[in-house]
C-alpha cells in the first residue's frame, strides 16, 4: 500500500490512478478543482494549486513516487518534490517541452526532424522573417492546447494581426506542411534506460481537437518503424523517465515530420488499455516506480472515438444527457467516462474504444456505435 503521487487531475490522471490501484498502489492527488475526474477515483486528494508550497511538501513526505499528467505544471513544483522524492518526468525534460521553441531546438539537436520555423517574439523577427515559411502557421511557444493559441497565416501583414491577438508573446513561425496523416508514438522508459514504444495510432482531428484515433495507423512497415525509432531515439536523449507522446506528420510525399511532444500519456494511447498487453498507464506506473516495463504487443485492433461535450446539446442548444445504453448495446464498445459535471462544447467527457479481431470489425463497430449515439464518424475508413 505505497502512496503514489499525482500532480494534475484530469481523465489522464484518472486513468493512470485506476492502474496504479490494480497494482496495489494508493494515490494522492494535488489539484485545484474539488471535482476534479482523477480525484474521484484516487483514495486522497490535496485541494490546493500546483505551486503551493505545504500541499507540495505534503506530497512529497507521503509518496514513494511523483508523476504528473498535465505539461504545464511549473518546473519549480518539480524540483521542490525532486528534492523529497523521485520525480518522473524529471523537470528537465518537461520544461523543454512547455516551450514549442526548446522542443523544436532539441529535437533539431538530436537529428529528429521538424517543420521549418523561426522565433516571433518582436515587430523585428516580423520584419526579417523568411518568406518562404509563408504560408505558415503562428503558435504561442508556450500553454497552447486542442488548437487554441496558434493561427494560419499567409503573409507578413496576416503575420502581424495574428501576433497581436496572440498578444504579442513568445511565438514559434511554422511552415504548413501538406500532410498525408497524422500519426502518434507513446513510449515509455524507466531509469534502468529501458524503452518501450506502442503501436503507431493514426489521429483524426476535428476543430483543432483530436475526435478519433486508429490503432495500429494504416501506414506502411517501413513508416512504421522509422516513427518508433524516433521515438524511442527521443526518449533516450532526455534521458527520460516515465511515458511521452511524440505527435507526427507524415506528408504527402511520405517524409515524417515530428510535430510536438507530450511528456505523459496522451489521449491517442487511451486504445492501449483495451488494445495492448500493457496499457499507457501501467506504463507510467512501472517506471515512476523502477519496475520492469510491460509488454506493448497489441492483442486486438482498435478504434477509439471522443466523445466531446458537444454530443449533450440539442441543435436548439438545450441540454440533455446521452443515452449511454445505445453505446453499451454494442458488445465490442467499450465506454469511458470521466465524471465531469459540467458538458462544455470542446470538453473532452469519455471515450469509446471499439475492438476487433480484425482491422474492419473494429471499424465497422465504430460506425454502429457513431450512428447509434450522433458521433461525427472517422473520415478515413
Ligand atoms: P494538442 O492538443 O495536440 O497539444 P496543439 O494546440 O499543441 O494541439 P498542434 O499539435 O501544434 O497544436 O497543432 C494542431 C493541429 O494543427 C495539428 O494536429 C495539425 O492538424 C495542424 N498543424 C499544426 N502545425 C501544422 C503544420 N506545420 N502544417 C500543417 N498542419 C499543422
Ligand atoms: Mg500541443
Ligand atoms: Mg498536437
């Protein structure tokens, strides 16, 4: 009964607190938000900000063990528990994943290749950028999520109106790349510098949000293990300790591209629990902990679905809630929810993972389940 710790308590967090039980772990969650989806399910719950100091010192005493599922927690908190406990990620590896520039820089440093881009963090950079990044995308360096803080721009007088609503902070400049798919590679190492990587899923955004994801991502072998590879080669140049998600492109003329990183479990591995022998979160729970990794072999296809908070509006606006038994009717849908007492338009509420034992029973039961419910159904079956 060791006390594992959570910083961040979101549906990620909530997944991850459900695995450290099944193997006999207590967890403790610090965040804010009493009804937070991961403090439901964890046995204790420090209501309290990322930064404050006694809530941070408290779960550092109690806890064998520190992760988080949110990036964006301060690398001071982390160092503060680093001093008390093992910390995974370590501080190091999240900062330089909170800031799209750092990241683009260590990756180009470690030979892992990413779209062309440059810094705009002034009228100067604006003046002197190069137009052959045009047209192009401006992304705040740091804190955007699910597509907010980044717009499409097609010359230097868009590029300004755009870094003025930004509100002229810290941004990255990127090329659009014509993409063919986009693919996802969540890997996992612990501090022995063992490394493991899932399965290639392939993503399907809608609004900036990612609304499906299919595993393993119908890309050729070859694709497949150039993405693993980087991912892993990733992975053991930070030096890095429990589970990240490296985001993909993969471009029309078939070059692969890494987009972003996560340092945690990412909303494309949720297929994992269903799908693999180990999931995403068992993942984070062996290596905060120094056990052995888990086998990732995927032991039945997926196909995971969002469900957004959309889905609890009528078109005359009103609110109602879902009828969850259209879903469970379906015996190879398998429903998450994560508690969330507010539905928000965009608010990730729960998923459903279909399986099959093969490619196209998974898919066919993911269209069953989007018609029977009013799911938007994958573009690319
Ligand atoms: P997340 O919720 O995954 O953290 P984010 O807000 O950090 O998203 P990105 O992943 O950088 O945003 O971009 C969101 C989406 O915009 C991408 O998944 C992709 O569809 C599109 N996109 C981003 N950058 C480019 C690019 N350079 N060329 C073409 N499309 C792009
Ligand atoms: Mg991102
Ligand atoms: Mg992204």
């Amino acid at each position: 009964g060791a006390w594992l710790g959570l910083l961040g308590g979101g549906q990620l967090g909530r997944m991850f607190a459900q695995a450290a039980a099944t193997l006999g772990y207590r967890v403790c969650v610090l965040e804010k938000d009493p009804h937070a989806p991961a403090a439901a399910v964890s046995e204790m719950h420090l209501c309290a900000a990322y930064t404050d100091r006694s809530a941070l010192e408290k779960l550092g005493e109690k806890c064998l063990s520190v992760t988080t599922e949110f990036e964006n927690v301060p690398a001071d908190s982390l160092e503060i528990l680093a001093k008390m406990t093992k910390v995974s990620p370590a501080a190091k590896s999240v900062s330089i994943t909170q800031d799209r520039l750092d990241e683009k820089s260590f990756l180009s440093s470690i030979g892992a290749p990413v779209a062309p881009h440059c810094l705009i963090a002034s009228a100067q950079d604006i003046e002197n950028v190069d137009e052959n990044l045009f047209p192009g995308i401006l992304k705040t360096a740091r804190l955007g999520y699910d597509g907010k803080g980044q717009i499409r721009v097609k010359n230097k007088a868009e590029l300004t109106e755009a870094f003025n609503t930004l509100g002229r902070v810290k941004c990255v400049l990127e090329k659009m790349l014509p993409l063919w798919r986009e693919v996802s590679v969540i890997s996992a190492r612990n501090a022995m510098g063992e490394a493991t990587t899932f399965p290639v899923s392939e993503n399907e955004h809608r609004d900036g949000i990612l609304a499906v994801s299919i595993m393993p991502a119908r890309i050729s072998q070859e694709q497949a293990d150039k993405a693993r590879s980087i991912a892993k080669h990733i992975v053991n140049s930070l030096d890095y300790v429990g589970v990240l998600c490296v985001e993909f492109f993969i471009l029309e003329n078939g070059e692969i591209i890494v987009n972003e990183l996560a340092p945690r479990p990412h909303n494309s591995g949720h297929a994992t629990i269903e799908g693999c022998i180990s999931s995403q979160y068992d993942q984070q729970v062996r290596a905060m902990t120094n056990m052995p990794l888990g086998d990732t072999t995927q032991i039945q296809y997926t196909v995971m679905l969002n469900i957004l908070g959309n889905l609890w509006f009528k078109p005359d606006g009103n609110k109602f809630e879902p009828d969850w038994d259209k879903v469970l009717a379906f015996p190879h849908a398998k429903l998450h929810l994560y508690g969330k007492l507010d539905a928000r338009k965009g608010r990730k509420m729960g998923h459903i993972t279909c399986v099959g034992s093969t490619p196209e029973e998974a898919m066919k039961c993911a269209l069953q389940v989007c018609d029977a419910i009013g799911l938007p159904k994958p573009e690319h079956i």
